[in-house]
C-alpha cells in the first residue's frame, strides 16, 4: 500500500451505539416505515431518535443509535431502506 492508498478504519463489532442517519422524502407515515425496516434488523436506541425537516421542508432527516452486529447487518438495513424508494441516503 502506497502513502495515497487509505484503508477504512475497521469496525469491532458489536457496537451498542451505532448512530444512523436516514435522508429520506418528508411525508406522512414515512418515519414509521423506516423504524420498522431498521427494527426488523436491530435493537433501536428510542431514546436517541431525533427528526429533523430540510428548510423547505422536502426532505426529512432521522438519526437514530442502534446495536450494530456486523458488516451484513448493516447492508442490510441500507439495502431495505434504499428499496422503498423514498430513502434517498443512508450514513
């Protein structure tokens, strides 16, 4: 590996306090969509899960803290969510 080359620092898991923030269109019902996707994958922290709307009020942005077990886990999440067509962005 060269001095430009960088490698991703690697993830011990698990993690209890994975923090995920999901872009997604603002629209009625969405926020219950995607805590049900990420639910179906892992534990959610509810007591860290916060909203927030773009200034014109078009997109939509929740984080959220969960435990993280693995890589496939979280591809999964990010798969299902991206899926439903109104997630524009998963970080």
């Amino acid at each position: 590996m060269t001095d430009k080359e960088v490698k991703a620092p690697k993830i011990e898991f698990p993690v209890t306090d994975y923090p995920v923030k999901v872009i997604s269109d603002t629209g009625v019902g969405n926020k219950d969509k995607i805590l049900d996707i990420v639910r179906k994958h892992a534990k959610i922290n509810d007591n860290r899960v916060d909203e927030r709307s773009s200034t014109n009020g078009k997109y939509t942005t929740i984080q959220l803290h969960i435990v993280a077990t693995g890589q496939d886990q979280l591809y999964d999440i990010n798969s299902e969510l991206r899926a439903t067509g109104f997630v524009h962005m998963v970080l």
